[in-house]
C-alpha cells in the first residue's frame, strides 16, 4: 500500500510500513524513512508506484484549465476529489484526482486551502484582482527583460535614467528598474556604475555630484519655505566703536567685525563684534526650525546653499552703513605689552564703517605695509584710509595670540601651503551646471587679513566658551585632548581643552548666521551677558538638556556630509582646470606612500614610479586620463626635481586631502535574482 501525501509545502508519495490511528511510517523511493502525521495524508492507492503516480499527476495539473476548473467547482468548500469528479468524469482516475491537487495547491488565486485535501474557490472580484495583478507582474518581467537588452547594448532607458540617482544611491529594491540595472550588470560583468556610464546615463559629471548630494541631503528641495524674519525689539545702546568687516567678496552672510579704541594711550580696547540673530529669532520658531534642519551653509566654487534664506540673513547681517545689533566682546590690553588685562560681553548696536575684502586687499595688506609706517603703496583703496594704524596693531596683536597658543600647542602651527580659491567665470552666483571655465588662484595660509580674523575669532571663541563654563551655562564645545596621531577633535557639551588650538575651551560662536552650532552658543552668551551668575536658570538650554545632545548628533552628520561635498566638488573644479588648461605634467611632493601634492594646485593624486623615494621629495608627474564621474586622476613620476627632499610636518599625514575613490553605491548586484519567476501567490488578493 503507498501513500500520498503533503510535508512542508510539498507533495510526497512512498510505501506505507506501519500505520496507528495518528501517524504511519512511510518510506520513499530515496529509501528515506519518514513519519506522517493523519492530517497530512491525502491519498492511499496500490497503483501505480509512487514515481509514477507523482509523474502522471503532474502531467495531469500542468494540463488542467484553472478557469474552467474554477467553473466547475461549487461555492462552498470542498474536497479535491470532488472537483476531480467534476471536471473529469465521474469516474476520475487516481492521476486525475492527485493533479487536481497539485493544481488547485499551486493556484491560491483561483482556489483557497480550506482544510485537509479541501478549497474553497476564490470570489469572482478576488479572482479579477488577482488574475490582474499576475498579468501586471509578468508585464514587468518582460518589461525589465527589454531594459536589460537595452543597457547591454550601451543604450539607458529613459525610466532607468529618470530614476538614476535614486537607483544608485536610495533605491528600491522592489522597483523594475533597480532589478533592470541588476541583471544588465550580471549580464554584461560590469558594476552598476560603470554599466550606466557606458550606456549614457550620466550626461553631466558635475549633474551627478550634484544630484546626488541633494538626494542624500536635500530630498525635499533646496528652497526655503516663506519666512518673516523676526525683529530685533530689545533697546540696545549705541556703541562708541566703529567696526568693519573682513571678508572674501562674495560672503553675504557677514557674521563678524572689529573695532580698536584707544591707540596711543598705552590702553587699548579691542572690539569683537557678532552679528546677533539670536537676539530676534526664538528657540522652536520657524526660522529657528529652517536653521535647525539646514545646520549649516554648504560652501562649493561658485555657489553656496545658505543656512537661512538671504532675505533672513540681511536684517542681522554686519552690513556697511548700518548700525547693527550685536553681541560684542570687548579686550582690554597693555597696548606696549599686549597683555590681556580684562574682558567684557555687552549686547548693543554697532556701526559698521566699511566692510572689506580679502580678494581685493590682500596685495595691499602685506607686512611691509603693516610694518613700516613709511612704506606706502602707489595708491591705497579707500577702504582702508585711517585703518592702517588699526590693522597694523591687530596683526601686531594676532601675532602674539597665535605665538602664545603655540606654546600651549608645543609646536608652531604650519601655515607652508597655500588656500585656494575658485572662480567659475562668468557664474555670478548662479547654480553651476559643469561646463563653465575654471580659475584657480592661490591665497597663502597666515596673510596678514587672514590672520587677524582667525585670532580674534579663536579669541572670542575661547573666551566665551571659558565664560559660560565659568557660570554653569551649558554649550556646545569643539575639543581635542591631544595632538598625538588618531586623536580626533570631537564636539561636546564640557569645556574641555582643545589641544590642536592651543586653548582651555573652545565653543563656535562667532558664525551664527552659518553654522548652527553658532546659533545655540549665541543663545547662552546672550543669557550670560543679561543674567550672570543666574544665567543657568534663564539660559535656554539646561544642563545635560537632550536637545544639545541631539544638536551635537545633526550638525556632525550634517557638516561631515558638507564638507565632504565641498571637497569632492572642489576636486571635481580642479580637475576641469587640469582638462580646460591641457595640463599633462606638474610638479609634486611625495607625502606618502605613491601619492603626491601637486605644488601649484589643489590636487593630490597616486602614482606610479615612486618607489624608493623618500617622503617629501620633489617630483615631475606625467598625468593619466581624468574620471569626472569617479573624480579618479593617476600619474607617472619621470623625474626627481631635488637632491634632498624638505622635511615635512609630521602632521601632513593626518591631513584629509580628497583622494578619489571608488563612489560608494547602494546597489548588491549578488542579492537574489531580480527578475524571479511570477510568483501567483505574491499576487494574491486577500479575500
């Protein structure tokens, strides 16, 4: 006697050796023992043997029309026999009744498992639905089919195309055109990135970047929603200082100014003065929401996404002209010695006489100018009348901060190479599309404008992260506990030294138009300068408040992804320049193992043929073929420039150049097959 029967999903026939009330022990044909439960028997017969039966049944259901068997079948449940009757004859024979079976198991559309061996048929709307979504997934199947001849053959579908960034970067994974671009890179060995270049999907280099940096960071857009700025309403005193502004011409959210009083009297008084949006605009308003979510303005040549919209930014903004609230530190200093003697935090308004311009003042800035009160240029810009005595001290000023925080530091900090600064001509601010030429102009790290607003913002930002400290304010602070190898600065909410400085505390501060972090600190110093030793208590933020906590989390994800984008879209610029320029050899430092920095662009790059030289030679390098998808540039050391190479800061090392790399896709071309078989129960309508 054998036996018929269902074991996880499966349908098995075999030779019965015992049977009780509950359960028989069945062997198969492989030889293998089984014990079947009562529940799961279906059929017993003598004939034919089981091998033979399961062949003919199989026959029989891959024969059977479903929607004449759907006909047949009656509207209550039933046993699969009965329909077997039904549609074949009265007498059904055993093939018969077993491929009844096996067809109605495997078409949960038509017919639904009601028990042991019975269905029940599914409604007609069901079934419509069903039968319809089936037909929808085969459509796909082939649908994905003609896709994937397409990018075999190096043509891009337009759906493929429209969907690339999403495809590449965020996809879903159940979409016809993600699965199309998996099996046309199975197909053709070629990984999803390359295959689609191939096949022409990426018209623009500098599109991809782009796009795909708003995909992960502005999925909604980059536009603002409508915003009123918030008035200033405090009744703030006018300062006596008149301040000015240093700032690369095409800053229009200008954050910081300084003032000098007191030149000549052996007392000087030094104002740092911050723009105040901190002062109108509240915690948890709308503006505040914009700032919070943005965190930062995203900088890239040629273009900038503002933390908050310009026409925000212009009614707290250090304008020329105006007089304009702020939130002012003020240093008193030995004016012969430069010693600090006192420092004071006054929330009032200050007139901004002139704001001036790094890319148009730097030539005339110099240290000549600076130094030798005799020295004069052939014209001096007009910005600058009866400034040089003010400059002068500030540089005087800037050098001794700076000489002091290196004593902190235990080592001079390295100013040898250069900043670069990037030009798309004819841009005017107008969102870049790749094609317009590129020039790249040099400014030295530690010119004398750029030297007097880092210091005095290192200054300010010390003083009042130490102040707020010093009070019990909580703030958002930058730290670092060593300069050893490894030991990167991170941000919390202690006043902790900050080793790479040189300084005790160190909280951003002096940005709040910017960065948000800015924003939060300003908040606080506010609450310091108009309660004091109560500050704590009226202090928007609290200590060990969860909201700094999650503002620390946002803007280090934030800013990494924007700095990392600024990078990228700045090697992508200086690459464009290389081609724009025909370039083919530069001259290079080795600063690690086979990669070099070119000495009169921004660029570092491997190469081939440095082997045996030691770190910090000079070198001629033969460039290879440019990438601008994968910002990917390779060179060739032909000749050696120097007999002995300069010694390098140890520090080079740690320096995060942009080094192309492979693009980090969000696609695994090894997960199951994409295009599977037409499931029928994955298109089953639930009754």
């Amino acid at each position: 006697m054998y036996l018929l029967f269902e074991e996880t999903g499966k349908f098995l026939a075999g030779r019965i050796l015992s049977e009780a009330d509950t359960s028989a022990q069945v062997e198969l044909d492989s030889g293998k023992r089984v014990k079947v439960k009562a529940t799961n028997m279906l059929l017993k017969f003598e004939k034919p043997t089981p091998a033979e039966l399961m062949a003919n049944a199989q026959a029989v259901a891959a024969g059977m029309e479903l929607d004449m068997a759907w006909e047949f079948a009656p509207e209550g449940d039933f046993a699969f026999a009965e329909l077997a009757r039904d549609y074949f004859s009265e007498h059904a024979t055993l093939e018969q009744q077993a491929g009844t079976l096996m067809a109605l198991y495997d078409a949960p559309h038509y017919f639904r498992r009601a028990g042991k061996g019975r269905f029940k048929k599914a409604s007609a709307d069901i079934l419509a639905q069903a039968l319809a979504a089936i037909e929808k997934k085969k459509q796909i199947v082939l649908q994905i089919e003609s896709w994937v001849k397409d990018l075999s053959s190096g043509s891009c579908p337009q759906p493929i195309r429209d969907q690339l960034y999403k495809i590449l970067f965020k996809p879903d994974k159940n979409a016809p055109e993600y699965k199309a671009v998996v099996e046309a890179s199975r197909a053709t060995h070629l990984g999803p990135l390359d295959l689609l270049i191939k096949a022409g999907a990426i018209d623009s280099p500098y599109q991809f970047h782009w796009k795909r940096f708003l995909l992960e960071n502005f999925p909604k857009g980059t536009g603002f929603p409508k915003l009123d700025a918030p008035l200033i309403i405090d009744e703030l005193p006018l300062s006596s200082a008149r301040a000015f502004s240093i700032d690369d011409s095409a800053t229009t959210e200008i954050d910081d100014a300084l003032s000098v009083q007191g030149l000549g009297s052996g007392t000087v008084l030094v104002g740092i003065h911050i723009a105040a949006p901190a002062l109108a605009i509240a915690t948890g308003s709308p503006v505040d929401a914009v700032g919070r979510m943005r965190l930062s303005t995203v900088y890239m040549p040629g273009y900038k996404l503002t933390m908050l919209p310009d026409d925000v930014v212009q009614n707290y903004t250090l304008q020329e002209g105006r007089d304009c609230p702020a939130v002012s530190l003020y240093v008193t200093l030995d004016e012969a010695t430069l010693e600090i003697k006192a420092s004071e935090t006054k929330l009032e308004r200050v007139h901004i006489g002139a704001n001036l311009r790094h890319d148009q003042l730097d030539a005339v800035v110099t240290l000549d100018w600076l130094q030798d009160p005799i020295f004069e240029h052939d014209i001096d810009p007009k910005p600058l009348q009866h400034k040089r005595e003010k400059l002068s001290f500030l540089y005087k000023l800037a050098q001794d901060l700076k000489a002091k925080r290196e004593v902190v530091r235990g080592k001079p900090e390295n100013f040898n190479r250069p900043d670069y600064n990037f030009k798309l001509v004819g841009n005017e601010g107008r969102e870049p599309d790749g094609t317009e030429q590129v020039q790249i102009s040099v400014r030295q790290r530690g010119a004398p404008l750029d030297l007097i607003v880092s210091e005095a913002m290192i200054l300010a930002n010390s003083t009042w992260g130490s102040w707020m400290a010093e009070l019990g304010v909580p703030g958002i602070y930058r730290s670092q506990a060593s300069m050893l190898p490894g030991v990167k600065v991170r941000m919390g909410t202690k006043a902790l030294p900050h080793a790479g400085i040189g300084v005790k505390s160190y909280a951003w501060s002096s940005s709040p138009l910017r960065r948000y972090v800015d924003l939060v600190n300003q908040w606080q110093i506010i609450a310091c300068a108009r309660h004091g030793k109560t500050a704590a208590l009226a202090a928007p933020f609290k200590p060990k408040d969860a909201e700094l906590f999650s503002v620390i989390s946002s803007f280090d994800a934030a800013y990494f992804a924007y700095n990392g984008y600024q990078n990228a879209i700045e090697r992508f610029w200086t690459l464009k320049y290389v081609q724009q320029n025909a370039i083919t050899e530069i001259e290079a430092s080795l600063f690690k193992d086979n990669l070099v920095r070119a000495d009169h662009l921004p660029l570092v790059l491997p190469v081939m043929g440095a082997q045996g030289l030691p770190r910090g030679a000079r070198v001629r390098v033969k460039l290879g073929d440019i990438d601008l998808v994968s910002l990917d540039i390779h060179g060739t050391v032909i000749e050696r420039l120097d007999a002995e190479p300069e010694a390098l800061d140890a520090d080079e090392d740690l320096d995060d150049d942009t080094v192309a790399g492979p693009i980090a896709i969000a696609m695994d071309t090894t997960e199951a097959e994409a295009t599977d078989t037409v499931a029928p129960q994955e298109a089953t309508a639930a009754p």
